[in-house]
C-alpha cells in the first residue's frame, strides 16, 4: 500500500519501512546511542518521516527543528539539545556556515535534497550513506518509556522550550485519533503544515501511518490555497488539517468550480480560534465535509 505521496513520487510500506531501517542502522554505525539526540532540519518531504522512524527504532531521540528560525535562533536549539548527528536539507547550507564553529554544532552534518522530486532522490551525502546499510530491524526495541521526540514549543512567550514525547505517548495521541477520526486505511491525509510542528504531525500524518492509510505531503515553502485545493481533488484526500490562517486565505481565493472535493469528509483545524464567519464559510465551501476544532 501507498504510505507516502510527494510530487510524483509514492512511497509504498516496504520502502519506508526498509529505508527507515537503513536509517537506525546508519546511526548505529555512526556511534549514536540509545537517548542521543539527531537534529533534522528539512522542509516537508518523505526524508522526514525516514528519520522519525529510523530513530524510533534505534533508540534514538528525534529533534525537528524549525526551518523558518533564524541561525541564531537554530544554534540556541542545537545547544540546548546537543545532537549527536544533524541531518539536514542543502537549502539550509548558507545559513547553518555561520553556526558550524559553535562548540555546540553536531560533529557530523548529512546533507539531503528536500526539494520535490519528480522519481527518485537526487544523489547526496545522505543518500550515499544510506545505501550503505542493510535494510533490518536492530535488535532492541524501545520501550513505552523511552523518548521518542523532542519538540521545541513555538516560542510565542519566551524562547522555544524542549517538549518530549515518548513513545507510549505519542502510540495513545495516535490511537486516540484514529478513535475520535474514525480513521481507516483508505483514508488519505494532504499536509501541507510544517511537519515540525505537532498539529501537522500529530494530527493525521502520524495517527493515519500506524493506521496504514495514504499520507500526501505538500510543500511547505509558503502556502498557496488553490493548490491544495487541486492536490485534495487529485490526490482524493478525505481527511485534511487546515489552521484557521489557512482557512481564511482559502476563502479568499478564487476557487475552479471543477475541482471535485466530495472525496472530503473531514476537515480538523486548530492552533487559534476559529471565528465564526471562517467556520461557517468552511461548511459551505465543504458542504460534505465535517468539521472539528482541536483548539481547547
């Protein structure tokens, strides 16, 4: 089955799963030990979810960093955490120069293309250093205890502060989507948020995979509301977040009336409060669709 769509390219079960694997034993190869930290800096793209999961499985914890920080911004996170490994997209390459003497900067930096790709993967360090290891599951498996993720907060107070999931957490935030969603493995999700951020990730992305569903991953170099209108249609997606933010500049565009969206049935949103014209504009451009507020 299709785990992961991105541009053209689809991702099936198998080859996450066996790259994923690459991935853990990739990082046991470098010396990263169960509880150290590897930092991933990437816009959205399938690389994402290859780390998350070789991590998971390694024992080692995962920490997506912001990619819309400033490099100031960014080095007070890779101090806070002290990653083992930075993993990271080759559009970020100017800006993290300027951190690479910081005596908290990662030893070891694996460059990556997050770029959206037409087939397979451009050749990079990253890829080359996947090839390299076998596609099996390490021995150990982590327990419910063990930590899973480290997520910085948004910041919106103070300085962006380290949340940790474990893996027991983030496994019953999961199950308790698929419960409250009704999520099967025909749903397909569009995300087109930063996967950085919990909504985006937490929300569907990570709740439909362990479901066994379709996860379509849409670019996360600014937003633009028709196209995720087109991807919705094309791709048949059923189930979509889209944050207030974003609902309001979907309302705004000028829609192709032959589009067909039946095929959504459920619309999350959150992260601020829905006003009520954007809720009630919402039911009437998805009039088949339901609509649930996380916020609160």
């Amino acid at each position: 089955a299709t785990a992961l769509v991105y541009g053209r390219r689809r991702i099936d079960y198998a080859e996450l799963h066996a790259r994923a694997c690459q991935v853990a034993n990739g990082l046991a190869a470098e010396g990263v030990k169960r509880g150290e930290r590897v930092a991933l800096l990437v816009h959205n793209c399938p690389q994402f979810f290859e780390v998350m999961f070789g991590c998971a499985m390694s024992g080692a914890i995962f920490v997506p960093v912001n990619f819309r920080l400033i490099a100031a911004e960014v080095g007070r996170i890779l101090a806070s955490c002290s990653p083992r490994l930075l993993i990271a997209g080759e559009s970020f390459s100017d800006m993290l120069s300027s951190l690479q003497n910081d005596p908290h900067y990662p030893e070891q930096t694996l460059w990556l293309d997050d770029r959206l790709q037409s087939a397979a993967p451009a050749e990079g360090s990253y890829e080359r250093w996947l090839r390299e290891r076998p596609a099996i599951e390490p021995a150990s498996a982590p327990t419910a205890d063990d930590e899973l993720m480290l997520m910085f907060s948004s910041g919106t107070t103070g300085q962006p502060k380290g949340v940790i999931f474990s893996h027991g957490g983030a496994l019953a935030s999961s199950s308790t989507k698929i419960i409250d969603f009704a999520l099967s493995e025909q749903d397909v999700t569009v995300v087109f948020g930063p996967l950085f951020h919990a909504g985006p990730l937490m929300d569907l992305a990570l709740p439909l995979l362990l479901r066994g569903g379709c996860v379509v991953i849409g670019a996360s170099r600014g937003f633009d509301p028709r196209l995720l209108l087109s991807t919705i249609a094309e791709q048949r997606g059923t189930v979509v977040p889209i944050y207030p933010t974003m609902l309001r500049r979907l309302l705004a565009a000028r829609i192709d009336p032959r589009l067909d969206l039946s095929c959504l049935r459920l619309i999350i949103t959150g992260g601020e409060a829905a006003p009520l014209q954007v809720i009630r504009g919402t039911q009437a451009l998805f009039p088949g669709a339901e609509f649930i507020n996380n916020y609160g």
